[in-house]
C-alpha cells in the first residue's frame, strides 16, 4: 500500500492594516522628493563656471554653417567649413529667434551641447534701443522684451546640469554714457539676469576692453547696473581686436574694483591685435586663440564670442551687421586652414 501523500498547510494569510500601507506609501514618496532635492541642490552647488580647458560646443545653425550649405566653393568654402566647425557662443536675436522660437533654439541647443559633452555659450542681443541706432540697431520693444528672456530662461532651465555661458547684451553699459540712457539700461538689464539665472547658467553682463573706456570709469558703470554680486563678472573685447594679453590686464583692474569678478575675453579677431583703434571690420585681421586656451584667477577663459566671418556692419565694405561675408572669413583663417 503505497504511503499517503502528505498534504501542506497554505501559508497564513498575512494582513497588513491600511494605515501601514498608505504610512509605507507616504514614506516613499517622501524619500523621492527629498531623492530630487538632492539632487537639484547637488547640480547647484557642483555646477562649476568655465575654466582653462573647458570645451564648448561648435553651434549646427551658425551662419558659417548655413552659408556653407548655400554652395561656397574654393577658399571661401574652406574658410567657412573651418569656422563651423570651431566652438563659438550663439547669438540669440530678435531678427533670427523671435519670440515663439527662441526657447525652441536654445532647447536644440542644449542638446547638441549635451550630446556633444560640451558646454554651452550664448550670446542675448536684443535689448531695447539696441547699439543706440548705430549699425546693430534693433532690439525689442519694452514690453516685448522680458517675454523672450522669459522664453529663454525657461529653456536654459530645463538642464541644471549642462554648463551655460550667458554673454548678457554687448555693448550695452559701455556705450550708455553716449546714449545717455544708464538708468534703462540699469533697469534692464537688471530684470534680464533675474529672468535668466538658472543652475548651471553663468552671466558676464558687458565689460568694454582694454582701449575703450578706462577701467575706473568701466567699473562705475557696471556697479550702476546694480549686477555685481548676481552674475559671474563681465566680458570683455567683444568683437573687438584687442590683444589677449591688454584684455588680461584691463580684467584684472576691473575685478579689482568689483568685488573680485570674474571675466571671459572674446579672443575670435585678436590674432594680430593690430587694428589701430578701429573696430568696424579693419582689415588684415586675423582669429584668435580657440575657446577655452586660456585662464587665470580673474579670467575664467578666453572664447570665441564674436562668430569669425560675421560683418561688424557696412563699413570697409562689408554687409549689413551680422551677415556671414565669404571674404572676410577668407582673410581671418589664412592662417589656420
């Protein structure tokens, strides 16, 4: 008689109350959130500004690109293929990112920044009253104004732990004594870094350069604006021809007179450093250091701010201001290509 089968007793049925499970639930959703506080004050405080060495990512819609894309052929492509392909800071413009597009170009952007491991660098230029009428004339209106910086700080926004170079309107405080309107552009400007500060964003408002305005009064300027001590520091010679050594210097008094702010130098023209004062496309020019060579104490790094090839307006027989000239780009990588 073949033995009985020994039959097993289930396993008790545990009960767990449902207070316990919604005390569990609350517990876990707890951790989460506090997990992602974490983890934004960790991108925070680790976001670190640009240095020596720090690379920048070569912009796809840069009008080098879009020009070669158009057919240039011989030197003229050359020159044109050379320079889309280096790192340099991307104008944000009314005229060419109005308002409804502007957030959707920095958030193209900050991909390619990402995918390339890259940082990222732009330029804001579309202030009220622009270049007061001068060959960059233009800008939005009062009221237009804060919304598109309001689209483009939500865009910088959505990645805290990309690191944004924000170059805050050239130009703008060192030419306000002769447009006589500081106290606008302090109001401004003002505004415009509240609407642009963000993790991992770091803001250089207008310095001049070194054969501009003396750095006593440069820093008297800046100090009026009311920044100091909400952005990183200032930029200085941008789209200018100013040698990297007189920029180092002329940061290193303007820091001193700012509670120690710090600087980027626009090296995209400077290789010969020779233009004898004139700043609208002089010629035999020729570009600079590449983005993130060099970096001292004051200095966070050199970068290419003003694209190479681009016109500083109709004068010495270039296009309109901003416009991709062939020639030009020719003659400023003779060197390099």
């Amino acid at each position: 008689m073949a033995p009985r089968k020994q039959l097993r007793k289930p396993p008790a049925r545990i009960v767990v109350p449902i207070a316990i499970v919604a005390a569990l639930v609350v517990v876990i959703v707890a951790i989460g959130v506090v997990g992602n506080l974490l983890t934004r004050g960790f991108h925070i405080l680790t976001a670190q500004p640009p240095s020596a060495g720090t690379t920048f990512v070569a912009p796809e819609q840069s009008k080098a690109s879009i020009a070669l894309d158009k057919g240039l052929t011989g030197d003229e492509a050359a020159a044109a293929e050379y320079l889309a392909a280096q790192p340099t800071a991307y104008w944000l413009t009314p005229e060419v990112d109005p308002i409804g597009t502007a957030g959707d170009t920095v958030l193209d952007l900050v991909t390619q920044a990402k995918d390339a491991g890259a940082s990222l660098a732009i330029v804001i230029y579309g202030l009220p009253g622009r270049d007061c009428g001068n060959h960059s004339a233009g800008g939005l209106s009062e009221s237009d104004y804060p919304q598109w910086l309001d689209e483009i700080g939500r865009a910088l926004d959505t990645a805290p732990d990309l690191q944004k170079i924000v170059i805050l309107e050239p130009d703008s405080i060192a030419l306000a004594p002769d447009c006589g309107n500081i106290a606008d552009r302090a109001r401004q400007l003002s505004a415009a870094v509240d609407e642009l500060t963000a993790p991992g964003t770091w803001i250089y408002v207008d310095g001049g350069h070194s054969n501009w305005l003396g750095a006593d009064r440069m820093a008297q300027l800046i100090r009026e604006t009311g920044v100091v001590g909400k952005v990183r520091g200032f930029a200085t010679n941008v789209s200018n021809y100013q040698s990297t050594t007189d920029e180092f210097e002329y940061a290193a008094q303007l820091s001193s007179m700012l509670d120690g702010a710090h600087a980027i130098v626009d090296t995209s023209r400077n290789g010969s450093a020779t233009s004898g004062g004139e700043w609208c496309n002089p010629p035999w020019q020729k570009v600079g250091e590449p983005s993130g060579t060099y970096g001292d104490g004051v200095v966070d790094t050199n970068l290419w701010i003003k694209p190479p090839g681009e016109s500083d307006g109709e004068c010495n027989g270039g296009p309109i201001a901003g416009a991709f000239w062939p020639n030009a780009a020719v003659d400023l990588t003779r060197d390099v290509r």
